[in-house]
C-alpha cells in the first residue's frame, strides 16, 4: 500500500509515466488511481473528448487504442488513452473479443508516445504471465498494484484515512466498522461518508452511530444466520432470513453463500487441525484472511460432524428448490427447524 500512495504522490507532482499497467481487483483503489491520473493529466475534465479516450476490449480492437496512443493531442500537452477489460492479459481470454493485434502494442511499448498516457486497467485476481504481452506489459510499464488489502494493512489504511479527515473512534466502534462491510474497503469508505457527516460537530464516531447507520453486507447477514444456525437459535435465523428478503435478496442467492461460508468453515476446521496457522489456511484455500481470522473464531466452538451436518443439509435444501421440489422460503424455515431439532 505504502508503494501506491507513493506512486500515486509521484503523479500529483507531475511526474507521469507514458504506460501505466493497473492490475488488482480493489474497486476503490482503481477508482482513486484513476481520478488521480485524469487530475495530473487532464486537470480533472474528461468532458471534452478530444484527449480522453477509453477503449473496451470486450468491443473495440487493441490497434485501436495503440493508434489514438500514437496520435498528437489536440489543444492541450497530453493525450489520455484508458484500456478495459483486457482479457487477453489472463489465461481465460473471452471468446467473443474482437481481433486483438497484441503485437501493435508490444511494438509501442518498446518506445511509447511522449505526449499520451495509456492506461491498462486489468482487474483480474492474476494474469497470465506466461504471454508474451504480459510479459513485455509488466517490464515495461508502472505496474499499480490495487489487489485487496490484509487485514493489518486495511485498518492502517482506513485509521488514517480518518485522522486524515479529524475524526477519532471510540473504543469497539472501529471494529465494529469493519465487521459489519466485512473488510471490503470500497463499502467502508462509503459508509464513512454518512459517519463523517452525522458526526461533523463532535468528529468522534461512536460505536452506537456504527450500528445505527453502517449498513450491513450481504455476507455479514448471511454469517449472521449461519451461526444462528450452528447455535440452533432457529427463530433468530429465520427472522435475519426474513429480513434479507424484505430487502429484496434471492433466497437461492442466500442459500449459495450460506453454503460457501459452511465449505470455508469446514476446510478452515480441517487445515487448522493439521497445525496451519490462519495466513497458510488463507493462502492455501485463496480466501480473504479476514474471512479466515472469522471463520476460525466460529468453527473452534463446533465439531468437524455438526459442521459437515449443516453442510450436507444445506446441499440437499438447495437441491430440492433447484429442481422445483419446495417452495424457497419454507425449504429455508424446513432446513433450520429440522436442524435445530
């Protein structure tokens, strides 16, 4: 993180980089090097688009945007090329891509433009560094890195992005924050909008407005049911279920995570009991630590059998509503019921 404030200070001082490689899948931090690079660039104005072009892979051809790269701006000092979805940067390339020139832009890296910035947004969890583009893309371009946050990393970030503004936490109210947009940066810098505006007099956020006002994720309400589940408190679990679909939210939608949060308890359960500690768990199954640091508080009060239970009768639940069998809502209420029984 300390080397993408110091990338991203490097831009405001004017310093610009001709090819820029964005390559993670943190929404809020593609979306602050991306108002960065239009400020440094254009000053801001992307309304005009004589300088200010973005290409979607998915459409338009990769010569394309090498060529509007290669042209001299008009009526200003530099030319601002964007690049999405890149498929071609990963091993599962999309089928329906136009006909990509890969080589158009392996030849412009060797000596890009002096008067254009292009900027390659690829947010993809890895990319296939066995190609050639690749390759040349990673040696040759200012590679931003914008992948999820640890944990550790995250609340340094989000602490001083609150001293920053003059506010302070009280005592339980910051990790409450955290918990209820499960780590996901992007929904807590929005959330702290509404804390930063409710608070503008006293600056002190209190872990009472936390609760009042940070809306829960969909991920946190459904962990919210699962040990509801486990704890066999079944009216508690159907009233949260009952809730999420007040608000909307498919029950097979529900029922999908429940089981993904049931498989990480299991494998988390599993690997704990062979002596892996929580980063080689959350390396070795590819899931967030933060997820796993949860998880192993949960699965540490229950058996391998009680979880591997829930999890075999939420398979079957989610049969039955596929195939049409039972109604969504009571096959939910049936699993619970019986469960808790």
């Amino acid at each position: 993180m300390s080397n993408l404030q110091q990338q991203l200070a490097t831009i405001r001082q004017g310093t610009v980089q001709p090819v820029y490689l964005v390559s993670g899948t943190e929404h809020y931090l593609i979306e602050r090097f991306k108002q960065t690079i239009i400020t440094a660039v254009l000053d801001g104005d992307t309304s005009s688009d004589f300088n200010f072009t973005t290409f979607n892979m998915e459409e338009d051809e990769l010569q394309a945007a090498v060529q509007e790269a290669e042209s001299i701006p008009f009526f200003g000092k530099q030319r601002l090329v964007f690049v999405t979805h890149p498929t071609f940067l990963t091993g599962k390339p999309s089928k329906s891509d136009p006909d990509h020139n890969l080589e158009a832009l392996v030849n412009y890296l060797q000596a890009p433009a002096d008067f254009s910035v292009l900027v390659i947004f690829a947010p993809y969890e890895k990319l296939d560094k066995r190609k050639k583009i690749t390759k040349t893309l990673l040696k040759q371009a200012e590679v931003i890195d914008v992948s999820p946050l640890d944990t550790n990393a995250l609340a340094r970030y989000v602490k001083e992005a609150v001293q920053t503004q003059g506010y302070r936490f009280q005592d339980g109210a910051f990790n409450a924050l955290m918990e209820r947009t499960d780590y996901q940066l992007t929904t807590i810098m929005s959330e702290l909008q509404k804390l930063y505006l409710y608070h503008m007099e006293d600056k002190y956020i209190t872990r009472h407005s936390v609760d009042e006002l940070v809306t829960r994720t969909l991920e946190s309400n459904i962990f919210e049911i699962n040990e509801l589940v486990l704890t066999k408190q079944a009216n508690q679990a159907i009233q949260v279920f009952a809730d999420l679909l007040l608000q909307k939210e498919e029950p097979l939608k529900i029922l999908a995570i429940m089981l993904s949060q049931f498989r990480l308890l299991l494998q988390v359960h599993i690997l704990r009991a062979k002596g892996y500690q929580q980063a080689e768990i959350a390396k070795e199954i590819s899931a967030h630590p933060y997820r796993v640091k949860l998880a192993m508080k949960t699965e540490r009060r229950f058996n391998r059998e009680l979880l591997a239970q829930a999890y075999q009768q939420l398979i079957q639940a989610e049969y039955r509503i596929k195939t049409g069998q039972v109604d969504p809502e009571l096959q939910f209420e049936l699993f619970v019921m019986q469960f808790s029984g």
